[in-house]
C-alpha cells in the first residue's frame, strides 16, 4: 500500500505542484515576503514501510536558520504529528508556511524566544 500511495502522490505533485515546492528532489523555494525570499531549500522526505499510517521523516538538508528547524534539519510543526489523510504536497505547503509565520510557541531552539512577545 505504501507504495501505491506514494506513487499516487508523486504523480500529482508532478501533474499540478503546490507553489514554490517540489518533491523531486523535495525542494522549497523561500517563499515571497519572508527572510528566506530568494533561497532554494532543500529537503529529505524517508517514507516508512507502513505509510501513509505512520509519518514520512522531512528534514531539510540546507541549513537554514528557523525558531521551529534545529541544526539537524529536523521540523518541529503540528501537521509532522500526522493523519494518513495528509499528502506530501500538504506537507511541503505546510513547511512553506512555517518559514512565513513560525511558531514561537514550540521552538526547537533559543530563535523562538524572539519571535515571542
């Protein structure tokens, strides 16, 4: 099943791609607006054997300075807690939106605290 699922969602990414993303390789474009405008960021997306019931692994490869992404690469957002309903578009678009508004509330390092109020 993993693998059909997979396959479905690569075809459409590549059939009609969330904007500013793309899954081969998992790429995001610094969104317009944003301290990473004009940045090409890419990402690692490891899918496990029982997908879509548990979560594909995202980690950006290019370090990138984020409250919410630690030195690793590694993404600290809600929609990571996953629901097979999830696709990967939903989940490049939902990283896309991270680097927009992050979340001061649950950083994964000391960054946050600037965003806080």
């Amino acid at each position: 099943m993993a693998l059909k699922r997979i396959q479905k969602e690569l075809s459409d990414l590549q059939r009609d791609p969330p904007a500013q993303c793309s899954a081969g390789p998992a790429t995001i474009m610094g969104p317009n607006d944003s301290p990473y405008q004009g940045g090409v960021f890419f990402l690692t997306i490891h899918f496990p054997m029982d997908y879509p019931f548990k979560p594909p692994k995202v980690a950006f490869t290019t370090k990138i300075y984020h409250p919410n992404i630690n030195s690793n690469g590694s993404i600290c957002l809600d929609i990571l807690q996953w629901s097979p309903a999830l696709t990967v578009p939903k989940v490049l678009l939902s990283i896309c939106s991270l680097l927009c508004d992050p979340n001061p509330n649950d950083p994964l390092v000391d960054l946050g605290l600037c965003f806080s109020v």
